[in-house]
C-alpha cells in the first residue's frame, strides 16, 4: 500500500523532445504528489508537485498530469534540454501538519542528446 | 526559504570510528527530520524519522544502535554513524519537513558521501 512504481527506468530523448515519465501509487491517503531532480553527489531538489484537487499543474518547461481514478500521475518534460538530464523521482506522502514520509519511486535517469 | 544545510559534504573515516553528520535548518523551524540512505543508481531508503524532543523512528531493518539520531532543537537534527564499516559507504541525505510551518512540501539537504576504508 505504500508503493509507488515509477517507469521507464530510463530514458533517452534528443533535444527539444518530450520527456515523458510515469508514476502510480496504490495508497489513496496520499494527498501530496513531487516530483524531484537529482544531480550525481546532490540532494533531491523539488521540481514541481501537485495535489489531487487538480488533474494538471505546469510551471515552464515542467507539467504534471495527475489521475485520481487510476492512481496515476506523470511527468512531462518539454523542450528537454542537455541540462535536463539527470534522474527524476516521483514521490508521494499524506497530510501537511502531520511531517508524514515521503514514499518515492525507484527513479528514472534521464538523458538528453544535444 | 526553506533552505536546510547538511555537512559535511563528504568524509572519509577509518572502519571502526563513529562519523556524525549535521543537518540544520537555516531560516525555519523544523518539527520533523528525516534521514535517508541512497546507493549508487538507486532511490532514497528512508532510515528514520526525527521529532523534535523525541525519540527517532526507525525504519524496519535499520539498526538504531548503529545509526544514532539526536533532534534536540527545532533547527538542528544529527546522524551518527557508530563503528563505521565500509558496509555502511553510501550518500546520506536528510530532509525536513514543512507541514510545521503550515506549507506543503520537505527540502533537502545537499547529502553526505561516506566512504569507510
């Protein structure tokens, strides 16, 4: 029940492509849904996260699209850039107050070819 | 805002030494730490959550007498590696929450690579 299944585990895309990667979760008490970047040697940075009230959220280049009914949520990556790669973690928690634990997904290592 | 700082940034420790790593929050309080483990090519493993005043909460598997967690203040939480072997080389990051300040969401530190030889 606190699983959250991330695919593809990879991921090659050109430059100015569509960077897709997917999400799903089985816990319905999650309420708070991240996305996050990672570098080699850093720590996650929050990229964009979303909450169930809302089935999309953009903010720039980054969109996430979010499915109550089938437990799923994505993230698209547009007009991906050599800087974009890196690897991605969806994650997902329950409750603000309550300094519940973040569940991630198991990561997907995104490269973009110039 | 929101910004928490982790060191050291790396360390390198003889088998058998006790390492401890810092986590502190610059400009807000935080009620709740959390430490995770991550190895190479691979997702964060949460290994404990801190309160504040209390007793941290271990994840199952993780040995709590090897991994000591102190969260004395609202902006200061440590992790101590004791009898370190170079099983126990990995990134370690830790992260706080911000429910306490009445927001969504948790920042990371920049994490800690470990390397016991």
């Amino acid at each position: 029940q606190q699983q959250v299944k991330q695919s593809p585990q990879s991921l090659i895309v050109q430059k100015g492509g569509i960077s897709i990667i997917n999400c799903a979760y089985e816990n319905t008490a999650f309420d708070y849904f991240p996305w996050y970047q990672q570098f080699p040697g850093k720590g996650p940075a929050l990229l964009i996260a979303i909450r169930p009230d809302v089935s999309e959220k953009k903010e720039g280049r980054f969109t996430i699209s979010f499915n109550k009914s089938a437990k799923q949520f994505s993230l698209h990556i547009m007009d991906s850039q050599p800087g974009d790669s890196a690897t991605y973690f969806c994650a997902a928690s329950r409750g603000k107050s309550s300094g519940d634990k973040l569940t991630f997904g198991t990561g997907t290592r995104l490269a973009v070819r110039p | 805002g929101a910004v928490v700082s982790q060191h050291p940034s790396r360390v390198i420790c003889k088998s058998g030494t006790s390492v401890k790593i810092e986590c502190r929050s610059l400009d807000f309080q935080a009620t709740t730490m959390f430490w995770y483990r991550q190895f190479p090519k691979q997702s964060l493993m949460l290994m404990a959550t801190s309160n504040e005043g209390s007793k941290a909460t271990y994840e199952q598997g993780v040995e709590k007498d090897k991994f000591l967690i102190n969260h004395a203040s609202l902006t200061l939480s440590t992790l101590t590696v004791t009898s370190a072997h170079p099983e126990d080389s990995s990134f370690y990051i830790c992260s706080a929450s911000l429910g306490g300040q009445g927001a969504w969401g948790y920042t990371f530190g920049s994490g800690t690579r470990l390397t016991v030889v």
